[in-house]
C-alpha cells in the first residue's frame, strides 16, 4: 500500500506555524529577562546583579535545548517525526503558560526564580525538539532541488514569532501605565500562548510522516540508540555544524537581548523606541530568508553560508561606530544591517545541518547540532557582552562577534566532505 503523501502547502504551513510559537514563547521570556524580571523576581537591592540573574536563567533553557533533542531526537528517529513534533509543542507551550501564572519574589521569596528556571528549562526542553523535527518535516517531504527552499519556511518562524512577541510587549507598554504592565500586564504574553498552540496542535495533527522516514521503517534501518550512534559515528559533523551555527546565534542574541538591555540603560534609549527600532529591523530579518533560500539551492547550502559569514565577520569591526547613544539613525542602521545579516545566514542554516546527517539520525543530528551551537554561541552571549561593555566598551562585543564569525568561517571551510557520507552535495 502506497503510504499517504502530504499536501505542500499543509507541510510548509506545519513546519512554519510550530517555529513560529515555538520562537514567541521563547522571544516573551527573552524580551520579559529585560524588562520584567530583574525587577519581579530577584532581589531588587542591586539592580544590575538582578539583571545578570535574570540573564543566567535565560542561559538555563540553551543548556536544556541539548537534552531535548537527545529526548525528542531519539523517538523522532524511532517512532516518526509527526508524534514527536507534538509532544515537543506541548512541552513549549506548557511551561510557557505556567510562567505566566508564576508567584513573583514579592509573594514566595526565593522559590519565585526557582520555579521560573524550573519553567524555563521546560521551554528549552520542548525547542530542543522543536526546530529539528520543523526543518526535517520540510525538508524530507522538499522535491529535488527546492530542500533550501522548503527549508527556510520553519526558519520564518523566528522573526515572525520574534515580531510577534515584541509587538505584543510594544502594544502592551504603550496601553498599560507602568504600575498596571508590572502588576499584570506582563503576564499576557505568556498566557496568550495557548491560542497559538492550539492551532499548532490542529494543524500538526493532519499531517503524514515524511518520505524519508517512511523510508528508515521500509527498509528497517531504525537505529536503537540514536544518539550514540551520532556520537560514534558523526562525531565529526557533530563538531562542525555545532561550530559553523555559533556565529549565527551569536548576532541574533547581540542584536536583540543584549542590544535592548545595553540601549535602554547604557545608552539611554527608552523602552518603546527601541523595541520600535527592532520590530522594524526584525522586518528584514524575515524579508531576507527566502532570497537566501534561493541562492543556496542556486549555489549550494555551504556556499551560501560562507558569504554571509565573512560579512558578519566584517559587521562585528563596525558594531562599536554605529551602537551609540544619541543617534536613532545610526542605532537603526546598526539592527537593519546585523539583522538582514541573519536573515541571509539562518534560511539556508537548517537545511544544511540537516544535509550532515544520514535519515535514520537527522532528527537526533540535526537537532543536536542546533542545540549545541545555541549553548556555545547564545547562552552566554547577552552575559558575556554586557560584561565587555561594561569593562572594555562596547567596540569590543563587535570584536567578540568577529572572534565567532572566522570559527564559524574555519568549520564551513572543513564540513564540505561530511556530504559524502550522507549522499547531498555541500558545495
């Protein structure tokens, strides 16, 4: 019997709508690690110290996202991507909904950041599941020569979700007095979640499992312990997707948690006109992605990724010249230009970490990859970068970027064998 085929438009739309709530939930908390909660949930004798604290809890969910897709990975290459894809969006979305009803610091004391990490985890459990099972349901079900472009559609999901959740804070701080947005305004962003999983849900519900997994089960070339067989056997692509990935999380969380921290205190920009300034940037992010996914099924996947990373590598040289205090225009300039660069390098991103890896361990491989390089290039990122502005100034995070670019650029220049063992040219 003919196993059922999946409608493209249904695929595309899956894989796009799961990133895309998958990222809200995890831009609220990155947006809510700024403005809310150094003040509600930490101790408020040092503002600064609550800062860095709410910046280490946004760091938990990066070292979560690992065992996620060592989790999720391990039955999407066991049980089928489809399943798994819906246990990985309820585990998001519940932590995300619960943090909105969390105690603050004022009500428990010191269980209200405890139970707030616990939650975070939680969010960096379920994405750990999320992205990979997302770019595999479009990418294995892509006809020959479109894998870019299927894959960039669950990439959407990032500027949309990121556009999404800072409109939501922008509409709230603007509707709300500050007493009110404190009080309870925060919250609903993170309780208006469950609409978005819901729908989620629906459509993830309707699809088939993809042909090349259908293929793993035709042909009985399930692997009993995913993960070990990627460390045993691709140990080596594991290593260089992990690092050619740094440099792209590396931008995206300096020019968005750490570029709104440092501008609305180091610079002195308020609140609404930066998060104006980054939705607008955030525009190009995603205008960005599908141009990108067509030069790298024109020219190949690693090809296209080396470009954009020696631009990024030449950006990080001027990030101290535009990043200044008193000039909207130089600071808008700075977010167009970094986030355009993400938009060119995270479209062909997914496919090519996903090309690194054989079927009967993309999910895991793939997942992995993303993960680790999130760890190595984001967790600490916003930390790290307040702490050489606030040392050194702020030319030096420019330099820091450039440092992940050229490590980013050295594995890219390595990883083109990798796509011999897997049958996909990397060129």
């Amino acid at each position: 019997m003919t196993p059922p085929k999946n409608k493209a438009r249904t695929v595309l739309f899956a894989s796009l709508i799961g990133t895309t709530i998958e990222f809200f939930d995890f831009y609220i908390y990155a947006t809510a690690a700024v403005l809310v909660f150094p003040k509600l949930f930490f101790p408020a004798a040092d503002p600064a110290a609550a800062v860095l604290q709410s910046f280490a809890t946004f760091a938990i969910a990066f070292f979560a996202r690992p065992v996620g897709s060592a989790l999720f990975g391990h039955f999407g290459d066991r049980i089928g991507r489809k399943a798994t894809l819906v246990a990985a969006l309820l585990t998001m979305g519940i932590s995300t909904i619960v943090i909105g009803l969390l105690p603050t610091y004022a009500s428990i004391g010191t269980l209200a950041p405890l139970l707030l990490a616990l939650c975070r985890f939680g969010q960096g459990l379920g994405l750990g599941g999320e992205w990979g099972g997302a770019v595999l349901l479009a990418t294995e079900n892509a006809p020959p020569g479109k894998r870019a472009w299927y894959g960039m559609f669950p990439q959407l999901g990032a500027p949309i979700g990121f556009f999404l959740s800072g409109g939501v804070f922008l509409l709230l701080t603007q509707s709300l007095t500050e007493a009110q947005f404190f009080e309870w305004g925060w919250r609903v962003p993170f309780l208006s979640s469950a609409l978005l999983v819901g729908v989620g849900l629906y459509v993830r519900l309707k699809i088939h499992e993809t042909p090349d997994f259908q293929a793993v089960l035709d042909k009985n070339e399930r692997v009993k312990v995913p993960v070990v067989t990627v460390f045993k056997d691709h140990g080596r692509a594991l290593v260089l997707g992990t690092l050619m990935a740094t440099s792209t999380f590396v931008l995206f969380y300096l020019l968005t948690v750490f570029a709104l921290s440092w501008g609305t205190t180091g610079l002195g920009y308020s609140r609404t006109e930066f998060l104006v300034l980054q939705l607008g940037a955030v525009i190009f992010f995603g205008l960005l992605i599908p141009p990108s996914a067509l030069l790298a099924d024109r020219f190949g996947r690693r090809a296209a990724m080396i470009g954009v990373t020696l631009a990024i590598a030449l950006f990080g040289l001027f990030f101290g010249a535009l990043f200044v205090a008193g000039d909207l225009v130089a600071v808008g300039l700075f977010l167009v230009i970094g986030l355009s660069l993400m938009g060119l390098t995270y479209g062909p991103l997914g496919t090519l970490l996903a090309e690194l890896f054989p079927p009967e361990v993309r999910y895991t491989g793939s997942s992995l990859t993303f993960n680790l390089a999130g760890i190595l290039g984001a967790s600490l990122a916003p930390y790290v970068a307040t702490s050489l502005a606030t040392r050194h100034g702020i030319e030096y995070v420019g330099y820091y970027l450039t440092g992940a670019a050229l490590l980013s650029l050295a594995a890219l220049m390595l990883v083109r064998s990798e796509g011999r063992r897997t049958g996909v040219s990397l060129a």
